[in-house]
C-alpha cells in the first residue's frame, strides 16, 4: 500500500500487486498509529489480480472510481454492519467495471451490489 497523510488521518493512495495474482488483502484500520480513514480516488484503478478486499471499520470514504475496473474483485468484507457500511461517503462510479458478481458481506448480512 501507498499512504497519504493528512493531519492524523491516512488515505490509501495506491496498491501495487506486481508478479502476484489471485490477491486477497485486508486495509488496516491503523498505520503507525494514524488512522485509515479514506480510499483516495483511483486507488486500485484496474488492478486485476485483486479478488477480495476487507475495509475497516475506520473507513469514512471511498473516493470517485477507487475499483474502477477491478474486474476480478468478488468480494467485499466489511467489518461492520451494513448500516455502518451505508454511512461510508461512496464515490462517483466507485465501484464501475468490477465483476457484476460483486457481493458486500458485512457481519449482519451479505449483499450483491450488482
């Protein structure tokens, strides 16, 4: 992962996945101490080995086309409920050109986003 500062907050900025494939990563509610609080636009833009991704709790936003084209990701686990997942800021077209299987499985339900 990438990292951006801002004050005490972080942003995920990028995440490489180079020779891997088939990539199942968690984003951590906290790095040295800074909380993650946003995925910045174009985060994981087109990255196609990505099939699972885990959010934090922490997380308050998800910016303009973040998985834009991720179109291996399947998964999304939140944890939290899909009541806390509802209150993420959710970018423009955050999720456009994933895999029309996409599902959000949160500790209280599991969801297609499609």
């Amino acid at each position: 992962f990438s990292f951006f500062q801002e004050g005490n907050e972080l942003s995920v900025a990028s995440f490489t996945t180079k020779n891997r494939k088939d990539v199942t990563i968690e984003l951590p509610k906290e790095v040295e101490g800074k909380t993650v609080k946003t995925i910045s636009k174009y985060a994981f833009a087109a990255n196609d080995k990505l099939v699972e991704i885990t959010l934090p709790t922490t997380l308050e936003a998800i910016g303009d086309r973040a998985f834009i084209d991720c179109v291996n990701l399947k998964v999304i686990r939140y944890n939290g409920s899909l009541s806390q997942f509802n209150s993420i800021n959710l970018g423009f077209d955050w999720k456009h050109g994933v895999n029309n299987e996409l599902v959000l499985i949160c500790d209280d339900i599991t969801i297609n986003l499609f």
